[in-house]
C-alpha cells in the first residue's frame, strides 16, 4: 500500500510556520488548498463528458475570425472571473449565453476548476435533472441522495446550473426556478448559468416565426423562467455571449 508523501512544508499538519516582520505566526499551506481541491472535484457532479475540460483545451475557431472575435471575448471575461473571485469581480455570478455546441458548458466547467483549484466548492447541476430529482423527492419512496439535491443547489458555495430553461414551462417549473435563484440572491451566493435561451439584454434580436433550429434557442429567458427569475439573474450575473458562433458538433461531422 502506497502512503501518500508528507508535504515537506508544513509536516502534513496543514498550516506552515511564518515570520512577518519579526512576528512568528501559523497560515495555511499550500498543500491544504491542493487536496481540498482534489475533494471538491470529486464532489462537483461534473459529466464525464466534461471531465478534461479546460481553458487550455477550448478552440477559439481562429479559422474563423467573427467566431474567433466572440470566443476570445467569452474565454477572457470566464479566465479573468476564475482569477478574481470573489474579491476582484464586480458581479458574482456568470452567465453564458448562446446557440447549441458553442463552449458555453466548456467554459463554465473551466471557470468552476480554477475555482475548485483555489478552494471554493462548485457543484454542477443539469437543470433538466436537478427538476427531475425535486420532483421524485416529493415520492416517500425516494433516496436521500433526490431529498437532499435541491438542499445543495441551494446552499453550494458556486452553483453551476447547465442548460437553463430547457423543458417545459410549467408554474411548477417556474415556481422551483424563482425560488432557486431567489434564494442564492438574497444570501449571496454565486451562480454560474449557461443557456440556449434568448435575451434583448444579450443582445439577441427577435426570431422570426417559423425559424428552424433548437427549439429552446427560439425562446426568451422571460418565457422560461418568468420575469423574476430572470431579472434576478441579470442583476446578480455579468452576461457572456457566444451567439452566432456556429455549432462544433456540427463543424466537426462535416
């Protein structure tokens, strides 16, 4: 069986002696950052799909200069709140707009392993399946891991919610929405959102009637979430847009 090496700075107590000034005093070591990052990546729910995500692996399409322009802006604003959080960001939370197979859930996943990196908890939630696990949470019969799913995407450090507002709307849905979001307002916690939605603050203008494509991309964030929710985003989240970058997925089978 393989010990794992003692750290050689502090003695694998955690804390490192210090002298400041002719004053001797204990702080943290890094080593207590390093393998607390290692728990909470191992905590943080992130999709395999996801796992080696990083900025260092994100394409800007440099082949294309208008998507280049788009993705370098989104990759900049997402390195330099991974760096400055939470202390040296104006707005706590991010929220990356645009169409389908565009990095958005790329570069959240970047932004929360800096974060993790650092020592702040991240916990990724698909918003599809976080709705999912309330809702069967409300069955007797369900495991504690459905019950206690919700408690986490409200009390997490960061919450990463993926793919907001893809499924119907309904007022159950935009009831559980609302008071997600309400709640980590009014306690300031942070709140990194990706979606296909559309938004005139963003930027987006009207689709016209009829437009093909993914169909929650034809919709407005109001329509989704309701008017609350949305304005409660806005105020607590900087906006990062990757609208009219052409989807990967398809660029990549062509």
């Amino acid at each position: 069986m393989t010990e794992t090496a003692e750290c050689p700075r502090c003695g694998g107590t955690g804390w490192r002696l210090v002298d400041r000034e002719g004053m001797s005093g204990v702080e943290r070591c890094d080593c207590y950052a390093q393998e607390r990052g290692k728990r909470l990546m191992e905590a943080a729910r992130i999709p395999p799909l996801y796992e080696n995500a990083s900025f260092e692996n994100f394409s800007t399409q440099p082949e294309n200069p208008i998507a280049s322009r788009a993705l370098s802006t989104a990759v900049t604003v997402a390195r330099s709140y991974a760096r400055e959080y939470p202390y040296g960001v104006k707005k706590l939370g991010l929220m990356f707009i645009g169409d389908p197979g565009t990095g958005k859930t790329h570069l959240a996943i970047a932004v929360a392993k800096r974060l993790m990196a650092r020592g702040f908890e991240c916990v990724f939630f698909d918003y599809q399946n976080l709705l999912e696990l309330l809702r069967s949470s409300y069955d007797p019969a369900s495991g504690a891991a459905q019950r206690d799913a919700y408690r986490t995407a409200l009390d997490c450090e960061v919450l990463l919610l993926d793919d907001l507002g893809a499924h119907r709307v309904t007022d159950w849905v935009e009831d559980t929405v609302t008071s997600l979001i309400t709640y980590r307002y009014n306690n300031n916690k942070p709140i990194i959102v990706t979606t296909n939605l559309r938004d005139s603050e963003a930027g987006d203008a009207a689709v016209p009637s009829g437009v093909g494509g993914d169909s929650t991309a034809r919709w407005y964030l109001t329509e989704r979430i309701g008017i609350r929710a949305r304005s409660r985003l806005f105020e607590m989240c900087r906006v990062v847009s990757t609208r009219g970058v052409e989807d990967y997925r398809v660029r990549k089978n062509r």
